[in-house]
C-alpha cells in the first residue's frame, strides 16, 4: 500500500516542530556546559566525560538543524521532495522517515 502524500504545509509543520525541539535541546547542552563547577578531580573527569557525549549530541542537532532549514528553503522554492542530485521525487516513505532529506535513496548512499 502506498503511503498517502502529505502536502507541503503538513512537512512544513512537521520541520517547524522538530526544528523546535532541536533548538530546546541545543539550550538544554549549553545549559548543561555552564552548570559545570565541580572542584573534586573525580567528578570533573565524569564531568568532561558527559561533556564530550553532550558536545555530540550538540553537534548532531546542529547538522540537523541546517537540514531542516534547507529543507523550508527548498519548500519556498517549490523544490521539497526532490532530490537535487537527479530532480527525481523522494518516496514518500523516504520523507516520513528522514522529512529533511535532500536525497533520493540512490543517491544519498552515495554521499
């Protein structure tokens, strides 16, 4: 069965919304980085420990961020949905699964 096509308004809400809990969480990491004032060496070495997890997490918000913000720019333009390798339509399974996407699954393997 194939899935039913969601407009551009519905993606679009959908980008805003993940676009805001993205911003939450990268608040919550800075938060996080500036609570930091432990003077025991032990909790400091656990502590630079999470940081090195929150600077991950951190940084895989922010790529996903610039692809969500990709992804409105290419709705404004009329060209969400294709992949800007070869212009063909992204399955819509594809865009439920990764909404951002500026790629079709041939070519996203490829990069």
């Amino acid at each position: 069965m194939t899935p039913a096509i969601k407009s551009d308004e519905t993606r679009r809400a959908e980008l805003l919304a993940r676009k805001n809990q993205l911003e939450t969480r990268i608040d919550q990491i800075s938060g996080e980085f500036e609570e930091h004032d432990s003077k025991d060496w032990e909790e400091m070495a656990t502590e630079r420990e999470g940081d090195e997890v929150l600077e991950d997490l951190g940084a895989a918000a922010q790529n996903e961020l610039r692809m969500i913000e990709a992804a409105l720019t290419r709705m404004e333009s009329d060209d969400y949905g294709y992949c800007v390798i070869c212009g063909e339509r992204i399955p819509e399974e594809r865009l439920d699964l990764i909404p951002a996407t500026p790629f079709c699954a041939e070519h996203a393997a490829r990069h």
